[in-house]
C-alpha cells in the first residue's frame, strides 16, 4: 500500500487543523454508493458506525444536505485514473471528502479495507471480530492510498458449518484475498467414469489386475459400479492413451477455449495409477523408491505438453495445470515441462528441508510457474492447542514466493480458534504484502489486543520458542510418520505428554493475567477473556489426551458441557477419542465397573490365511502363549510402542509393512456378579475387519464397509459364550487388514448392562 499526503490550500476549510489531518463530526458524516447493498459501502458503514458510536447514513443518489462530508463508494474523484491494473484500488481523502474506487467492485471492497486499517488503525483478528478504537469526532489524514496485488492467487479456504463460514469468507476479504489471472485446476477427471466409463473404459487406468475399473470395484460388479460414488470419482486415467487426450482437447473447444486447461489429475494414489504399457513407458524408477509410489511425473508432463501442443494450433497463448501431488510428487527425469504449463505444488511433508527439496528438484528439471496449493491446514489442524509454527509456515511462504510461486491456495480448517487465527492472519497478509517481515505482521495482529498487545505477543511467543522451536520442530518429520499418512497433527495427539506439559499452560497463562491486569476496552478486555477460555479448555485437553485418567476426561467433559462446547468434536473423534470422552459417553449406559482389558496380547501373523482351517480360534491358552510374540492393543502392529519392550525385535520388524492376516489372545476374568447381565468386549477401534472368539465359540464378526470404520468403536456380546465353570474366559480375535497400519490400535474394555 502506499500513502501519498497531498498539499493543499486548508485554510479555506474550517475543519481543517493542519495540512495533514481534519476533524469530522460523526453528524456529518454520509455515505454515497450506487447501491444499499454494495459490500464496500456496507463495510464502511459498520466499521465507521462502531469507531463514532453513530449511526451513519447511506445514501444512493439522493441529496446530500449541506456541509456533510461524503464518503463516495464507488465513484472516483476529478482527475483520477479511469484504467486500472487487475484488482487495483484506490482511495483518497480530501478536505471535503473521500473516495473508493478501482477495477471492480471487489477492489473498491479492498480500498475500504486498505483505509481502515492503515489510518483508523482497524485490526481483524479472526472470524467476525473487530478490533477498533472510537473516535469522536473522527480524525482524518488528508492523503490517498493504492493498493496493487503482487501475488495474482491470494486464497486461504473455509469450511465448517454454516454460520461460521460466512464470518471465514468474510474475514478472508477483509484480509484482501482473492485473485485474478488464476490458473484452473481442481481434480479434472472426477466425472469421467460417469461419462464414459461404458462407451469409453480406455480412457481409465488399467488396475494391477488387468481390468480399467474404479478401485475396489470387483471384475463381475464393474458395470453395475456407482458412477457418482467415490470410488469413480478418484478413478486415476490412461494418459498415455492418445484417445484421451483428443477428448480433453474436445471438451476444452467446447467450453470455448478458455485460458486455461485443468489437467490434474484425480486424487488416486500413486500405487492406483495406469499398468499399461503406453503409460508405463515414460516412468523413471527411482534406485530409492519410497513406500508411496510418487514417481509418475514423467508420463503426466509428456501428456500435458502433448494436449498443449495440440491446443496452441487454436489458441497461441493456452496454459495448462496439473498437480505434483500423490503419484506425481517427484519430478520428473526425462520430460521437461512446457514454459506454459502450471504446477501446483501439494506437499505432504512441511519440513522446511523438505519443501526446499521438493520445489527445487521440479525446478531443476524445469518448472517454470507453480502454485502452492497444501493440505497443510488439514495436517496440522490444531484448534485445541497453541502450535507456536507461524514463523515456521511464515518461512515456508517466504521461500516459495521468492522462489517464483504465482500464486498459494491453503486448504481451510474445519474449526477455527484464536490459536489458528494468527497464523492464518499472518499468512493472508503476507500474500497481501510480501516485502514485509513476520515480525511486522506480528506486531499488526497484536494491535488488536490494545495496551496488552506486549503480552499478548509474549504468550504467543511463549508456544513458539518453548514449544515448537524446542520440542516440535526438532521432531517434525517423526511426528509425522507416526501420524500416519503424513498426519503431523494425529501423530502429535498420540504423543501428546512428551511435547506438552501441564507447567506449559501454568507459565504461559501468566502474559494472559499480565493482558488483563492492563488498562483495556471493554472490547479488549473481552478479546483476552476469549483467549484464556481458549487457553483453559486447551490445558484440560491435554491433561485428557496426554493423561488419560478418567477424572482428567471427566473434567473436560464437564467443562464442555458447562459452557454449551461441542462434547466430542468431529476432528477429535477422528484422532480416536484421545481424550476418552467417546468412551466415557459409550458406556453411559452400561454399569460400571468398566474393565480395562490387557494391553499386551499373545500375538500370531497368519501370513497364508490358515488360522481358520486349522482352528486356531479353539487354541487352549497354553496353546496361544506358544503362539512365541507378545503384540500390544493400544498401537498398530506397523508401528507398536517403543515402551512394549515384550515385543520382540523379530515380530517388529515382520510387522513393519504388513497387511494381511494376524490373530490375538489373551484371557480375562468376569465377575461373578455379573452372571444375569449381558457382557460385552468394546473394542476401541481394530483396523480392519475382525472375528472375536470366546472359548472357542464365534461371539461376532465386524467386518470393514465404511471408509472410517478402522477408526470406530464397536462391541460384541459376549456373555453367551461365557463358561461361569472356568476361572477365566479364552479370548482370541483374528485380524484382517488390507492396507494401512492394521491390527487392534485402541484398548479393549469388557463392559455389561442389565439383560
């Protein structure tokens, strides 16, 4: 932004006070705009309404009363420019008046944005709030501001419920994100299979088993396959099919021809790409290949070069855009990319190394224009928890712009809290402009905590070097691998008492006291208040998750229930009730006592699927203690916990990779008491499908159906299979699993209720 002052005769005008500022009673001031509901006019009208404690009329081409003093919306002053760069805008503030004006009227929005922060000292810190400081009269610098996006693609997404995602996209523009000039991209393919999955299955990668089919889908049930299902809509394509590429080239001409073509492919995994030998052709395979198939590069340039190519007969300046992302992460080794073809850049890992590695080799071998498009608001979604990696993600930003980045697309969170909005914050203004520091956008998201803004920056700075410097980051790629699937912020809530300590919310709670023991607004005050309920909730969160005591989740859940919170959040439930209140709300109906099963079980891989042929289900417990491996329930059986020292070394490392079949065993006692109650084994979660055996009896079976069953509770009644004659019940569970972790990952309760 840039402010000009301008010089002028002000001795003509009362109000004047010097040559750079005048004074404005609230009563005469009025807004024009060319219509009641013009955004930039609307936001005026609030913002100035709260800063004089008036009410503001808002006028549209009706008479203004004399001496008023006009803020025109819309319309620009004598001599002003009448062409505009893309998104310019402008304002200016004369003795008499002030204007808002530019290319369109988003850019007039961002010009009443531009002047309230920059001279009425207006901050947004997060959702709907705003921070502001009353004026009566309202002072004014006579001068005029510009602003000219650098950075053409300015996007941080929103999700949530409804309510909440309008104050997201409203707090988003408010920041001044947005764009022009943005390349098309998304999945491109999604709709394929349902347009020509029967007329055209040559379009459609060929599965490791020879048939063009969605993934999952069986060789008999391909015709009958859902089109719209997800399945079908992640479906990756044959892209070295030429018969593809003609149809691309087809659907293009018939939108047009518009700037640009979306080549990125569906989000498949790399392991789910073509077989066929066109497709196959072009693969370099790295002497290192990583677990996740990521080296499919080559094959989708050489595709998006050949539609390019084809397209420019028609259209000299056509661009293309397609994803480094699952299967094409790594660059490509033979094929260079067309200087008018995009990237999005997708990381799955956000170590500053890492990035720097990866955006580098694609530059190495030819990028000339990227994006930044990461899911990196989804892998270290954190609401609950002060993170202290703005700098960090402030950094990473800053390396990608000055490595020639046209743009950045951040995924949203679904839930937001005080603790995310300043790293978002800090983000979108670095977009709006990029030559300032963090340090600088630091101190301008502090502004919004008035004379706390000190403290309010220290108990930030707190999470940050205490925090994420000390602990996290050192341990930043590990973290993420125990997350699974690239999860930075499931791995951390697994392994929460090592990162955060009690005493951690005892120091940094302290700069909260020290912001409200200052001289505050009632605004102010009650912005910090926000923060430390925020800081309070956060503290018993991890008391739960790290804990695990029933009193710990026990004091959350009144807390959340005292103050109308969500009990178990959707983000939590998904990291697998980690604070136990899913369990303390699933046995709400059973009696208690709640008996906690072993946590460590005789274990036995069954590689060739035999256990059930040769009955392993009816092993006497001398039997299953010869099983010779020891397995824990509270971890998968690729990555059990270090701690487990009863598990071997061996069965670790013959479990690393594994999916297929495995069995577990144990025995328990049942109360005797419970004879006329039904009795039940609740599994916390088992990844995948299981058998459940008592005494050599099948109780149940869960099998695998829905995408997050691996993640969910469930029980199997038990107590007809009980043997009141024995001392203790046999317990065997024989396990399934297809891909990822495998095994019984959560504890197993044995729980009753009346009959």
């Amino acid at each position: 932004m840039k402010t000009f002052p301008l010089l002028c005769l002000l001795c003509l005008f009362p109000a004047v006070l010097s040559a750079e500022e005048i004074v404005i009673a609230p009563e005469r001031i009025v807004i024009s705009a060319p219509q009641a509901d013009d955004p930039a006019a609307q936001e005026l009208k609030t913002h100035l309404e709260l800063i004089t404690g008036k009410k503001i009329p808002l006028l549209t081409g009706g008479q203004v009363r004399p001496g008023a003093f006009v803020f025109h919306v819309g319309e620009a002053p004598a001599g002003a420019p009448t062409k505009f760069q893309p998104e310019e805008s402008r304002w200016d503030v004369t003795p008499s008046a002030a204007w808002f004006y530019g290319e369109s009227k988003r850019s007039r929005q961002n010009a009443v944005c531009d002047f309230l922060e920059s001279e009425l000292g207006v901050r947004w810190p997060g959702g709907a709030d705003i921070a502001f400081r009353k004026q009566d009269p309202l002072r004014l610098k006579i001068a005029a501001g510009q602003w000219i996006p650098e950075v053409n693609m300015r996007n941080l997404r929103c999700a949530g419920k409804t309510g909440s995602r309008a104050e997201a996209l409203l707090w988003r523009r408010r920041l001044r994100a947005g764009g022009h000039d943005q390349p098309r991209y998304g999945h491109a393919f999604t709709q394929y299979w349902k347009r020509f999955g029967k007329t055209h299955p040559d379009y459609f990668a060929m599965r490791a088993d020879g048939l063009r089919a969605p993934v999952g889908v069986p060789a008999d049930k391909v015709d009958a396959a859902a089109p719209d299902s997800p399945q079908a809509r992640k479906i990756a394509m044959c892209v070295g099919n030429p018969a593809l590429a003609k149809q691309v080239i087809a659907d293009w001409q018939a939108a047009r021809r518009p700037l640009y073509i979306n080549l990125c492919e569906n989000d498949a995994y790399g392991n789910n790409y073509c077989r066929c030998p066109r497709c196959t052709a072009p693969d370099v395979v790295p002497k290192n290949r990583t677990k996740w198939e990521n080296w499919y590069a080559d094959r989708y340039v050489r595709f998006a070069n050949g539609v390019l190519a084809e397209a420019k007969k028609s259209r000299p300046d056509v661009k293309a855009a397609m994803y480094a992302y699952n299967g094409t992460e790594q660059p490509p080794a033979r094929e260079k990319p067309h200087p008018d073809l995009v990237v999005g850049i997708i990381p799955t890992i956000f170590t500053q190394e890492y990035i720097r590695n990866y955006v580098g080799s694609w530059k190495k071998a030819g990028l000339n224009r990227f994006f930044y498009r990461p899911n990196r608001h989804f892998y270290y979604e954190l609401p609950l928890l002060p993170a202290g990696s703005e700098k960090h993600f402030f950094e990473i930003w800053q390396y990608l712009y000055k490595s020639g980045a046209i743009g950045f697309d951040y995924d949203g969170p679904a839930e937001t809290s005080p603790f995310q909005y300043f790293g978002n914050y800090v983000l979108l203004k670095a977009m709006q402009d990029p030559a300032k520091p963090f340090e600088y956008w630091e101190k301008h998201y502090m502004q919004a905590f008035g004379k706390a803004a000190e403290d309010i920056r220290s108990y930030f700075r707190y999470w940050r070097e205490k925090v994420w410097d000390a602990r996290l980051a050192p341990d930043q790629a590990k973290i993420t691998e125990q997350g699974r699937y690239f999860n930075f912020a499931r791995g951390l809530l697994w392994n929460l008492d090592k990162y955060y300590r009690e005493s951690d919310f005892t120091e940094a709670g302290k700069y909260l006291e020290a912001a409200l023991s200052r001289e505050l607004t009632p605004e102010d005050r009650a912005r910090i208040k926000r923060l430390r309920f925020t800081h309070e909730h956060a503290r018993l969160f991890r008391n739960a998750a790290a804990g695990k005591s029933r009193a710990d989740s026990l004091k959350l859940l009144t807390f959340r229930e005292k103050h109308k919170l969500t009990v178990l959040p959707r983000r939590e439930l998904y990291f697998g009730d980690i604070c136990g209140i899913g369990l303390m709300l699933a046995f709400k109906d059973y009696l208690p006592p709640y008996l906690k099963m072993p946590l460590i079980w005789n274990f036995r891989l069954d590689p060739e699927d035999k256990g059930i042929r040769e009955k392993w289900y009816q092993h006497s417990p001398a039997q299953v203690r010869a099983w010779g491996a020891m397995m824990c329930t509270d971890s998968s059986w690729e990555n059990p916990r270090r701690k487990y020292k009863v598990i071997s070394d061996a069965i670790r490392k013959q479990t690393a990779n594994y999916d297929g079949v495995a069995w577990y065993g144990t025995e328990i006692q049942v109360p005797s008491d419970w004879k006329n109650r039904q009795i039940f084994l609740y599994f916390g979660a088992v990844d995948e499908s299981c058998r459940v055996y008592v005494n050599g009896r099948e109780a149940g079976v869960r099998i695998f159906k829905n995408t997050n069953d691996w993640n969910t509770p469930f029980t199997i009644r038990i107590d007809p299979a009980v043997d009141w004659n024995k001392p203790k019940q046999s317990i065997i569970v024989r396990v399934e699993d297809k891909a990822g972790q495998g095994g019984i990952w959560k504890p197993v309760w044995l729980i009753s209720r009346t009959r």
